[in-house]
C-alpha cells in the first residue's frame, strides 16, 4: 500500500463530524513499530503507541495507568506445625485469602480481582510450612510461612502447644490448638483468613489436645480435638479443600486419633496411630503429639494460584516453581514453592 505523506503541521477537521479510523489488529499483529505508531488493539478495543522500546496503552485517566487484565487469586500460606509434649494442640492452617468464588478465609466473602498492568513486575512467595516440633522444651509448635502475590499477603498458620509448654496455641492465619489442660486456651485466628484454635479438652479418661484451626471453621468444631476444616476452592477448574487445621495428640489408649481438617490438616496422635504432616501445598497445620517419642508434625507448605486471560502471557522468575495450565478462556498458574517476580505481557 502507498503512503500519502502531509507535508502541513496543521490539519484542521473541525467541520468533520465523523471519527478517524487507526490503524487495528490484535496484540498478536502488532507491527515492529517506530516511535510514536498509534493503533487500536482489537484484543481489548483500546488505543496503544509504540514508545520507541514497547507498546503501551493511552491513558484513560490523568496520572492513571489503564488497567491491562484482572486476575484472580488463591493465596495459602504455610501451616503451623503440631506441639510436642503429651496430649498437645494440633497446628494452625495457614490463612486463606481469594477473590475466586463467594467465600474467602474465615467466613468472609471474596475479594475483589486484582487490577494488572504489563510489564509490570509483581512479587510471588510459597510460604514453607512450620519444621517438625521437637520433644524439649518448651514444646511449642513453628509457626507457617506467609505467602504473597502482589499486594495480598496470607499469613503462616498458629504452632500448637504441649501440656507443659506455653499456656496457648500460637496465634497465625488460622491459630494453633492448645494442649490438654481446659485452661490452655486455642490461638486466634487473623480476619478474613481462618479460625480460631480450639483449646484443650481436659477430660480424665479421653485427654485430649485442642484441633488447630481451618480457613472454614475453628478447631474442635466437630469433635474434641478435631482439626478446623478448609475451605473448598475451584480457581484450577477443579473444587480442592486447602488450609485445614491439624488434628491434636490425644493420651486415651487405643482409641482413634484426632483428624486434622478437610484441606490438609495432619492427623493427631493417639497410640497407635502416629500423627502426621500437613499435606504438602494446602496450607494444612501438623499433627500434634500424645506421646511416645514422636515430635510434632510439620505444617504443609502453602500455594499461590493466579488466574488470568489465556490472552495474556506470563514470565515467571528463577526462584519460583510453577506450572500452567489451561481452563476455558483463561489460564491458571501454580506456584507450588520458592519466591521471585513475575511479569506478564
């Protein structure tokens, strides 16, 4: 096609009453572009220019970047490890926050999709899960890790505590359980993220620890000693519980031990049933300890989810592990450890 060239710095179209039609195509046809090309990307229907080094969009707002896409979000963090010491509290489920379906972390409603601007670098941290709690004193569970994505942060799930540790469960994202003693209190959960832990049962003959909590409920909801279950989330396409408390030690002989809640939470112990980890990537709190030798159990690492249009691309840092996948019309990026930027395009 011939390019037609005016010569004239002045071009007057007020008595026209129409609109000028730019140059359109999708981000994909974009040109190689010189500095100052202005064209109308059919992706979005919004102008963009090309600035010498990328194309950006025009501003729709003084001082106000436009906004490029929404994405949606699950962010959990670490779990609490278990206490040690006899008939402890399970550990705390790491704290829930979404923007994906109607319910969020501690019973609230989801939040709202996050504004997300191209190269734009945004920060992503898996948080660990509380280590193994040792039997020495004082017994006290590890707290979770948090975890981020951008400027939502979760915080890392309440340790529980044993029966001669510190008086409560550890507070967290969700609280740690507290030991068998009723007067051991559970720890607090954080708003908008999880529940409270439960506290100790104190009961002769079925002595038992306090559940930690979930991003659903409080520990010992169900029964004495029960870990909080999560909440159940679809962001990959697929309904998974996260963030469940862990269940606590219970001294009673042979009977059945203590399950930590739906979402990961680890199992408490009560011989002979051995306590055990939270799950790996829910944010689930660790078993807690009844006796016997065996430490409390570690909370389950966390997971950040983001969810996107399959229009978009992203560019994810060295530190992080991750994996994408496809669901309709979007995308959906875990990331399963590690901390870094990503940036999208």
């Amino acid at each position: 096609m011939a390019t037609n060239k005016v010569t004239t710095n002045v071009i007057d179209m007020s008595g026209n009453t129409g609109g000028l039609v730019w140059a359109q195509g999708t981000k994909a046809q974009r040109p190689a572009g010189v500095a100052g090309d202005l064209r109308l990307n059919t992706d979005d229907s919004r102008l963009e220019f090309y600035n010498g080094t990328d194309w950006k969009r025009l501003s729709e707002t003084a001082g106000t970047p436009s906004v490029d896409f929404q994405a949606d979000f699950l962010v959990v963090a670490g779990g609490g490890s278990g206490g040690a010491d006899s008939n402890s509290g399970g550990g705390g489920a790491g704290g829930l926050r979404t923007s994906y379906g109607s319910t969020s972390g501690g019973g609230a409603l989801a939040e709202s999709s996050l504004n997300m601007y191209f190269s734009t670098n945004y920060t992503v941290t898996v948080g660990a899960g509380g280590a193994d709690t040792p039997n020495t004193n004082p017994y006290i569970g590890n707290d979770g890790s948090d975890s981020v994505f951008s400027t939502i942060t979760s915080i890392g799930g309440g340790g529980g505590v044993g029966q001669f540790g510190t008086p409560n469960g550890r507070p967290g994202g969700s609280g740690g359980g507290g030991a068998y003693d009723a007067s051991q209190q559970g720890g607090s959960g954080t708003a908008n993220q999880g529940f409270d832990g439960g506290g100790g049962a104190g009961v002769v003959g079925n002595i038992s620890g306090g559940g930690g909590g979930g991003a659903s409920e409080a520990g010992n909801t169900d029964a004495q000693g029960y870990g909080g279950d999560g909440l159940a989330v679809s962001i990959t396409g697929s309904s998974v519980f996260y963030a469940g408390g862990g269940g606590a030690g219970a001294n009673s002989g042979s009977g059945p031990a203590n399950p930590g809640g739906d979402g990961g939470g680890g199992q408490g112990q009560c011989t002979p049933n051995n306590n055990t980890a939270g799950s790996a990537n829910t944010g689930g709190g660790g078993g807690g300890y009844a006796g016997g030798g065996t430490v409390g159990k570690a909370g389950g690492s966390g997971v950040v989810i983001i969810r996107y249009p399959n229009t978009v691309t992203i560019s994810v840092g060295a530190g992080l592990t991750s994996t994408t996948t496809t669901d309709g019309s979007d995308k959906v990026t875990t990331f399963t450890a590690g901390s870094d930027t990503v940036s999208f395009s």
